[in-house]
C-alpha cells in the first residue's frame, strides 16, 4: 500500500515517538500556562505526586534514603517510595535539577512518559503488521487510551504503561526467535519499576504464555526456559523487591484471609453499577477518578475503570472478533473480557484482594490496540460490522441512562441518571463525534492512498480535542490551584519557622487543610496522606481510637498524642472558623494563609516513664482515654513486663487514676518533660540522644518500630524494644548516656546480593548461547520467522454486502475488485527468497534477524548510490 508516511517496511518508531510527544505536550500546555509553569490538576497528584517527588528527590540528593523523617512518623524510605516513583527512570532524571524544579518538570515527565508509552507499545504491535504506519496508530491507541488519561491523577501509574509492552517483546522473542536474555531484562525491569503492578503482569503473561503457544509449534516445550528467565529476572530484581515486600508484610491493607474475596461475591458483583459500568468503560471516555459521574454508585472510586480508545472506540476491536477465528489474540481478548466480568478472577490482578481495582486494564488495551491496527491494514476484515455494533452499544448505554426519570418524594427529581447530566451529556457527545469521525474516515478516506495519514492526523487532533476537555472538566478552580501553588510548591521558599526544625527536632500539625503540606514544606508533620508506611503506626492509631487506612488524620480530641509525638506547632488556615481546636496552643505568628500555634505542652523527642501496663490492661481502657494515658505510663506485652517490671511501678487501672481531668494531662506532662533526654540530633543514618538519670530508666522514641532500627548506650549494644504497641524504647543505665539508633532498610543488602549474583548468572546463559550461535554461523540461516496474527483462512466469511459507506476493496486493485487472499497476505509458511534477505549484524544472542532488501539506488548498507 503506497503510503505518504514513507515506505511501509521501514520503522516508524522515531515518527510513533515524536507524533505522540507533540500531541501530549499539545494538551498539557494550556494547562501549564494556565498555572503559570505548573500543571496543577486535582486530588492525588497535588497532594501526593507532586510532594512525593519533592520529598524523594531532596532525599536522594542528600543521600537520607534509609528512614525518612517527612512521611507521617517516619518511613522505610526504600520501603515505602519504591510503589510511587523510587526506581522509575524518570524520576531519576529529576536528580539533574534541583528540588525546587521539581514540580515543573511534572507536566513534561507526563509528556515524555506518553511518548515512551507510544514508543514501546509500537515495537510490540509492529511485529504482527506488514505496514508499519498501522503500528503507528495502535500505539498512539495505547498511549492515549482514556487509561491513560484516567491515571494521570496517579502519576506513577504511567510508568507501567511504558514498560509492560517490553515483557510481552521479552517473551516473543524467546517463543518466536528462542532470543535468550530478553525476557528475563524486561521481566527485571518491570519487577523494579513497580512491584504492586508486577503480581498483575505475572498473572497476564502466564495467561499470555498459555494462550499464545496454542498457535506457535513447539511453544509448551518452551515453558521451562520461559520459568527459568522469568525467575532470574525477579532475582535480578530483588534488591528492590525484597525491601518493599518486607515494608507491606503486615499492612491491614495487604493481609490474608481477611482480604480475600469470598462466597458469592468472587463470582458475582454485589455493586449493580458494576458490570454495567465496566462494558462502558469501553465505549465511553473516562470519568474523573474521584467524581464518578455515568454509574456514580458502581463502587469503584479511583479503580481506573477505563479501557476506551479515542477515535475508534470499540469498532476495531469488535470487526476483529467478528472477523477472524482460531486465533490466538481473538482468544485472548475474550478470556479477557470474562476476567473483567468476574470479580475473584479480576481480584488476580491485585493479589486476589477484596478491594475493587481495575488497573490491570493497560494490558487488554495493548491487545485491543494491536487488534484495531490489524483490523484497519486487512481490509478483508469486515470493519463495517464492528462499527454498528460498537454505534448500537453506545447508544443501548447512553439512551436508557439519558432518559430514565428519576421520582424522588412523588416527584420527578430529574431526567437521567447519571449524577451530573450535563457532564454526561458532554461524554456522549464525545463519543458519538469519534463514532462519527470514524464513519467518514472509513467512508471517504479508505480507499485513498492517504488513508494512514488523514488517519493519522484525525487520531491525534481528536486525542489533544477529548484529552483536553477532559483535564479541564476535571481541574478545580483557579482559585484552589492557586491555593496548592502559593501555600504548597512556594510555601516552603515563603514560610519561616519560629524555630529552625534543623536545629531543634520537632513535628508539626496541620489541621484540617493542606493536605501533606509538611511534606512541600519539608517539616516532620503527623499528618500524612500515604498508603505505604510502616505496619506499627497502622497498627497504633486504631488502638487508640483514630482510623489509619490511606492517610494518619488524628482528630483534635486526641490532644494528648501530640505530646507525646513531640508536637511543637499547629497551623490552622485563617479562612477556619475553628481556630481553638485544642487546648493548651497560643498564637505565635501568621504567615502563608495559615495561623501558626504553639503547643505549651510541647515534649522534645526522647523520654521516660516510671510506670506500665499490659496490653491487656490498656485494651480494658475506653478508647477516648486511652491517649491520655500514654502519657502517664508505657504499655508493654507480657514478655516485657516481666523484664522491665522491676524497675518501673505498675500503673493499676481504676476508676481513681485515670487521667480524666486536663489538669491530670498537664501533670503528667510535667513528668516526662522532667524525664526528657537534653540532645536529639538526625543524620542519614539515623539519629543520636543524650540523657542523664538518677536510676535506669526505659527511654521512650515516638519513632516508628521497624526490624531496621539497632541501638547502642554508650557505644554498647543495647535492645531495641517495641513500646506503646507502634515504638521503641531502650533502657539506658543511671548517670550521663549517649544513646545511639542506627537504621538499615530490612532486605536491601540480601537484595543487593541476591541480584549481583542472577547478574552473574544472567551474563554466563547468554555467553553460553552467544558461543552457540557463533558456531553455527557456519551453517544455512535459519528461515526469518513470520509475525501473521492469522491466515486468511481464519477469516469469517464477510457479509455480502458491505454497509452503506465502506469498501472492502483494495486501494491498489486496478479494476476495483478484491485481489486474491494470496496477494494480500501470503500463507504463513511462505517465505521470500534467501536471495532477496538481508540480515541484520548479529543480534546479542549471535542469532541473525530479517531486514528488508535495500531499495532502488542504495548499497547493501543503505547508503545512497547512483541510480542507472
């Protein structure tokens, strides 16, 4: 097919590349202007993505990447950033700037991410298709998909959509061109990249292996070398595996039995939103992650519920299955579809858990895009048939919600029902306008011999109109935007503390405003929104009354905690009508949008007790008191009562010495000030106290209790003790100490081993096959392999008559009839002539590839020469 996008046997990967980086940076830029060099958007990304990348990026410049002070009471911070952005490529190029350039590079990190995305996605989709400029457009497909658009709320979200189509080239080469090595590197990367979304890519490349070998001859000979790279590439991955597997071994939100799906609901949803709202997630675009809008009661917040394709929404993918039988990727898509529907075989993606996630939905999207370029290069595949049922889907869908009455009181409240009628009226218009500009690119352009480009152009120019609208509808204001700017990008460059946090340690509160502001202002703060912290604070706040899911939030009436977490400041935004939240807090100074306080019952880090109780007795204790009296006396499990009882009185629990009043707090405040240790300094690896008591003494550190943390009193080795249920103590001798607490994020070092040595592995199997290969360079070559997604005797037969508009004739036929099936796709076994084949310098197994003879008026290396 002649093509004015360049010969169709050559890459277009650079074109893939650059088309997607212009459209992308096409949309983000108003955005940026708009937020004067920033791209500010709405809920988690202003508050976690953008910190995040602050915080983690101030702390690898400095080198503090073993416990960090920032992330609620401190974190594992190998443990608790590698989910979000910690061995991401593109968080590393951060590293070249300085930190406060960071959050305008998240605008073109967004940018370059689609790109990559396009740029991966291509060299996958490329294999099955004769015409390159059909991988051009399915993976413009996957890199727009409204997946993609969903989850630029979760930033971190895109790197797996960069690297997942590498694992599935990985393992095509092994299958296809026993090419050794390649899938255990990218199998490697993506384990490193994000370990959460690598239990999902397991679970569909072993669907992927099963269903793809059933058209491959002698494929399930080849599972043992598929294991066998599989695992050393999770090997090779360990160093940064096993620290975060240790770092969520506990968390309640990752624990079994009592996160699994059971009964009914693992084979039936029990939301009746649900299954409808996951077909249209197909045929509609996106709705905002946090404001759920079509199905507004489906129960799936945030569970990135979209596999749409812009322009072409299902037609392709639909023709597809229509058209051809007994193939491989026909069979992979259906199975897909039923684990959609299915909600215990969904949960496999996400380790069988009982919360509702979708995010697996990037893989089927490659399948679908790679079946939407396959459908629009053969045109012998009825493509009219996937378009009306994918125009009779979306109007089933969209006409029964538009138009159903909803009576509330004996009224009619209103007409449809979606939460926000004009904003679904908004989102059909955008679908029925890519349905319609499908129409006429299949009617007026198909037969044209710039068909790829008008198609082309029509894609992008629809993904930068469909995208944009879509950030716009899902921003906030301009005045909440400039909230996020000026009090949390800029606030810290604006904001100084009354005392310096470098000199004197100490935490700070922020109430009810400024979500993970303590982060942007790089001060320890006790309130913090992020879902991979140590398991002893989820274990802690629900003991004493407060909920600790995605985010630590202690409410004003648990006063007592921030003394005993060493809170010195409170910032309360001026617009609050609450300005005395708490007793015992002063004003002190006003900057930014807030009110700054003071806690009078401020506690520096590191003090003692002089009495306990059990755990069991604390739990006799109403939880409205029970934060109170950790101020009075330290809990201890029965182990370390019986070893630290002697030297502390037992607090016995009563009626009569409960601390009750607020004068009982302030008492007992007294007696730990009294007890608190003279010196608190921090360091990179970990932090250092002195103290000086008349008798021994358990020395309390509201520090996060994790396997990490080693002690030593007066250069001594010395017990780390969990206190309190979530911290640590150590008991130090009578007279002058010099405590020392040391951290080492658990796992990093085996990690570090254990991935040296798949190294060593890796590099002596392909040294081994390498020599292989060299020894047969001797020999015949084996024959190219050929990628055909099918034969054209999988073909259904096409309905007689085209609809009205489209033509399944060829553009290059002459006469205007349908050439012979031969012409168009050869049969898979036929192969070109060993004359016609020039092959490519070896690639790093020793094993040659195909490439295409060179053209007229170029020599062998493709370098011009003059034509005769």
């Amino acid at each position: 097919m002649n093509s004015l996008l360049g010969q169709p046997q050559k890459s277009k990967h650079w074109l893939t590349f650059w088309v997607a980086l212009a459209t992308a940076a096409a949309f983000f830029l108003p955005f940026v202007i708009y937020n004067r060099g920033l791209f500010v958007y709405i809920g988690d990304f202003n508050c976690q993505q953008i910190p995040f990348y602050k915080l983690a990026h101030e702390a690898v410049r400095s080198g503090d990447i073993f416990w960090n002070w920032y992330t609620d009471l401190g974190a594992n911070f190998i443990g608790s950033y590698s989910f979000y952005l910690l061995f991401s490529p593109f968080f590393w190029l951060t590293l070249l700037f300085p930190t406060a350039a960071v959050p305008y590079l998240m605008a073109p990190l967004l940018v370059l991410k689609t790109a990559c995305a396009a740029l991966t996605s291509y060299f996958y989709i490329q294999r099955f298709v004769r015409d390159k400029n059909y991988a051009v457009i399915g993976a413009l497909l996957y890199a727009f998909s409204g997946f993609t658009a969903y989850n630029i709320f979760f930033n971190h979200f895109h790197e797996v959509i960069v690297f997942f189509p590498l694992m599935l080239i990985g393992l095509e080469e092994l299958l296809v061109n026993d090419r050794k090595g390649a899938f255990a590197v990218t199998v490697a990367i993506n384990a490193m990249v994000n370990y959460w979304f690598f239990v999902g890519e397991v679970v569909f490349v072993i669907l992927y292996y099963f269903v793809r070998c059933t058209g491959l001859k002698g494929g399930f000979k080849k599972i043992l070398w598929v294991a066998f790279e599989g695992l050393l590439g999770v090997l090779i991955s360990a160093f940064a595996l096993l620290p975060s597997a240790l770092a969520v071994m506990g968390n309640p939100r990752t624990t079994f039995p009592e996160n699994l799906l059971s009964g009914w609901q693992f084979w039936l949803y029990t939301h009746e939103q649900r299954q409808p709202g996951i077909v249209a997630s197909f045929f509609f675009p996106p709705d905002t992650p946090s404001r759920p809008n079509m199905f507004p009661d489906h129960g799936a917040k945030w569970a990135s519920l979209s596999a749409w394709l812009p322009l072409f929404s299902m037609s392709g993918v639909l023709a597809y299955l229509i058209s051809v039988r007994k193939n491989w990727l026909r069979k992979l898509l259906i199975a897909c579809f039923v684990v959609a529907m299915v909600p215990g075989l969904n949960s496999l993606f996400v380790g069988l858990n009982h919360s509702y996630y979708t995010r697996w939905f990037y893989m089927l999207i490659l399948l679908m895009a790679l079946a939407t370029a396959a459908t629009l290069e053969n045109e012998r595949i009825d493509f009219a048939r996937g378009f009306r049922w994918t125009a009779v889907i979306t109007a089933a869908i969209a006409i029964p919600i538009g138009f159903t009455p909803v009576i509330k009181d004996g009224e009619i409240e209103q007409i449809g029902l979606a939460k926000d009628m004009r904003i679904f009226w908004v989102y059909v218009a955008l679908a029925v306008i890519a349905l319609a500009l499908c129409y006429l690119l299949m009617f007026f352009a198909r037969r044209t011999a710039r068909f790829q480009r008008i198609a082309l152009v029509m894609l992008c120019c629809f993904t930068f109109g469909y995208t944009t609208l879509y950030l716009a509808m899902s921003k906030q204001t301009l005045e909440r935007d400039n909230y996020i700017i000026d009090n949390g990008v800029h606030g810290r460059a604006n904001l100084t503390m009354p005392v310096d946090p470098d000199d004197e340690f100490y935490r700070t509160d922020i109430y009810d405003s400024g979500e993970n502001f303590g982060m942007y202002w790089h001060l320890p703060n006790i309130q913090a929104f992020h879902s991979v912290v140590p398991v002893s604070i989820m274990e802690f706040y629900p003991e004493v009354g407060v909920k600790r899911d995605v985010s630590s939030r202690p409410q004003p009436e648990y006063f007592a905690l921030r003394s005993l977490f060493s809170v010195r400041y409170l910032f309360i935004d001026r617009s609050k009508e609450e300005q005395d939240p708490m007793p015992g807090y002063h004003l002190v100074d006003q900057q930014l949008d807030f009110n700054i306080y003071e806690n009078e019952n401020y506690l520096p880090m590191g003090f003692a007790f002089d009495a306990y109780l059990t755990r069991e007795e604390f739990d006799e204790i109403p939880t409205d008191l029970r934060h109170k009296v950790l101020m009075r006396a330290l809990v201890l499990d029965e182990e370390r009562a019986a070893t630290y009882g002697p030297m502390l009185e037992h607090l016995e629990i009563g009626d009569t010495n409960l601390p009750e009043a607020y004068t009982d707090f302030l008492d007992d405040v007294d007696a730990r000030r009294s007890m608190a240790c003279s010196d608190f300094t921090r360091d990179n690896l970990g932090f250092t106290a002195t103290c000086n008591f008349d008798q021994p003494r358990l020395v309390f550190f509201s520090v996060p209790y994790e396997a990490g943390w080693s002690a030593t009193v007066n250069g001594e080795e010395a017990q780390v003790e969990k206190v309190d249920i979530g911290f640590m103590a150590v008991r130090v001798p009578a007279g002058a100490c010099e405590i020392r607490f040391d951290y080492m994020t658990p796992g990093l070092l085996p990690g570090l081993a254990v991935s040296g040595g798949a190294i060593l592995v890796l590099l002596a199997y392909w040294l081994f096959f390498r020599s292989r290969s060299a020894k047969r360079r001797g020999r015949p070559a084996d024959p190219p392999r050929t990628y055909e997604l099918f034969d054209p005797d999988q073909l259904f037969p096409a309905e007689d008559e085209p609809a009205d508009g489209f033509s399944l004739d060829h553009p290059l036929s002459d006469d205007g009839e349908e050439p012979e099936p031969e012409e168009l796709y050869p049969p898979a076994g036929e192969l070109p002539d060993p004359s016609e084949v020039r092959w490519e310098a070896e690639d790093f197994t020793g094993a040659p590839g195909p490439v295409i003879p060179p053209e007229d008026g170029e020599d062998e290396t493709g370098k011009d020469q003059p034509k005769k």
